[in-house]
C-alpha cells in the first residue's frame, strides 16, 4: 500500500505557526514603538501647566458712528455728536482713547486719564481734554483723581472753577482737604490755612507716633493713647503691634 507523505501538510503547519508568530511580533512590536507617544504627551500637558498664562487678547480697537444710547466698547471715548444720526435719534463717533485728545461731554474718562482742560466750544456744549496723569499736574474740578495721588494745591481759576494740582505722596507731605490719604500713611498735624480750609500732613506710619483724630490706621498698628489736646480734637498714640 502506498503512504501518502505528509511533509505538505507539515509545511503548511509551520507556515502557518511562522505567520503567527510574525504576526505576534508586530503586534508585540506596535505598542513598544508607540508607547512614548503618552508621555510626550503627558510631558506637554506639564510644560502647560507649568508655562505663565497668557493675558487675553485685547479687543479690536472700534472707530465709528453709533447711535446714541448705544454701549460704549472699554476705552473708548465720544469725539464727536451728530443731532441727525441713527434716524433723528442722534449718533457718537467713537474712537479709542489716547493720551492728548479732546473729547465731548458726557464722553466716559477711563481710567487712568484725566480731564485736564475745558472748552465752552466742544462737543456737547462742554469739550473735556484728557490726559495720562503725571506728578505735577493741574486737573479740572469733576476730573477722576488717578489712584496713588494726592491733591497738593487748589486754584479758584483753574479749570471747571477750581483747578487740583496733583503729585505722587512723599513722606511729610501737605495735602488738601479731600485729598485721599494713600495706603501706609497717617495724618499727623492739620492747619486751618491749609488749602481746602484745613491742611493736612502726611507721614508714612511708624512705631511711636502721634496721629490726628481722623487718620487711617495702617494695618499692624493700634492705638495705645489718646490726648485731648492732640489735632484734630483727639490725639492718638499708635504702635507697632
């Protein structure tokens, strides 16, 4: 009887066992290769989190006619009026603010600016210069008071009736009355010919001195005395605590 050979069928075993294990190769293969893919990723999420935020992008500045009553973009001011705008109702031209520029009334001032000359002539009856403060400087009574100044002077001609001369706080310091007393400082005396009616004098707080009735208290300092015939009525005694 004749046997038949059973080498095909034995090749084709091992053929098939060889692509199974080739097979398994490359799957075994596939995530090796690919398993630094996450930690790059992970290392990219940390340098994320790591990295200074970024501000925001500013919005497109806006230059333009709108109609009255509409809302006004941040830093932007009214430049000129038109009676006739937005069918009868009137209309503003906006632009965005910038040091040195006249502006109308009822315009908003945004911060820092201040109003530092007026016109009769201007737009809305009442045109209000504005500038970026600086130390030493004249601004128009309604004008905003920039924060970190004081008001040193007054002038009955000055701009919108009584002009403010305004100047960066300086250890002993007279202000005016009304004047805002900056962070870290006190009021130590007052002068009834000061400017405003009663001058006052700032010093930047320390351990051991004597304060008006009246003056902030820094934080970190209490009162410790009190003497009647202190300024302001009532001395007080403050210390470090």
């Amino acid at each position: 009887m004749r046997t038949k050979s059973s080498w095909p069928r034995t090749a084709r075993m091992l053929a098939a066992v060889a692509g199974m294990v080739v097979l398994g190769g490359i799957i075994a293969a596939g995530p090796a290769n690919a398993a630094p893919a996450p930690a790059a990723s992970a290392g990219i999420v940390e340098a994320a989190k790591s990295a200074p935020a970024k501000a925001a992008p500013a919005g497109p500045a806006f230059t333009g006619w709108v109609c009255a009553g509409s809302p006004i973009p941040d830093n932007h001011v009214i430049t000129m009026l038109n009676g006739n705008g937005c069918g009868g109702g009137g209309s503003w031209y906006l632009e965005p603010v910038r040091n040195g520029m006249w502006t109308c009334l009822g315009s908003p001032v945004p911060t820092p600016y201040v109003i530092t000359m007026l016109s009769p002539n201007g737009c809305g009856g009442t045109g209000r210069y504005l500038e970026l403060p600086r130390n030493g400087q004249w601004i128009c009574l309604g004008s905003p008071l920039p924060d970190g100044y004081v008001i040193t002077m007054l002038s009955a001609n000055g701009c919108g009736g009584t002009g403010q001369y305004i100047e960066l706080p300086r250890n002993g310091q007279w202000t005016c009355l009304g004047s805002p007393i900056p962070a870290g400082y006190v009021i130590s005396m007052l002068s009834p010919n000061g400017c405003g009616g009663t001058g006052r004098y700032i010093e930047l707080a320390r351990s051991g001195m004597w304060v008006c009735l009246g003056s902030p208290i820094p934080p970190g300092y209490v009162i410790t005395m009190t003497s009647p015939n202190g300024c302001g009525g009532m001395g007080q005694y403050i210390v470090r605590a």
